[in-house]
C-alpha cells in the first residue's frame, strides 16, 4: 500500500515519521534500502 515510504505508512497509523522509524529500530526490524525517507533522518 505504501510502496515502502515510511512517511505513507506512517499517516496510514497515525503516526509521525519519526516514531514509525524508531519503532522500527526498537523491534529490530529489517528495512530494504530503498526507502525514500532515509535521507531524512540526519
């Protein structure tokens, strides 16, 4: 549905980018790489 954009799944559960990605980290999850918000992240 979100074609892998964090940002995209992150407005489908209401949540903010950034708490999706550390929620992401926190489970240990593995990203593919071509995530287009990558850059973002500082």
């Amino acid at each position: 549905h979100t074609a892998g954009r964090r940002r995209d799944a992150a407005v489908l559960l209401g949540w903010g980018r950034n708490t999706l990605t550390r929620k992401i980290k926190e489970l240990g999850m593995k990203v593919d790489g071509g995530d287009d918000d990558e850059a973002d992240e500082g």
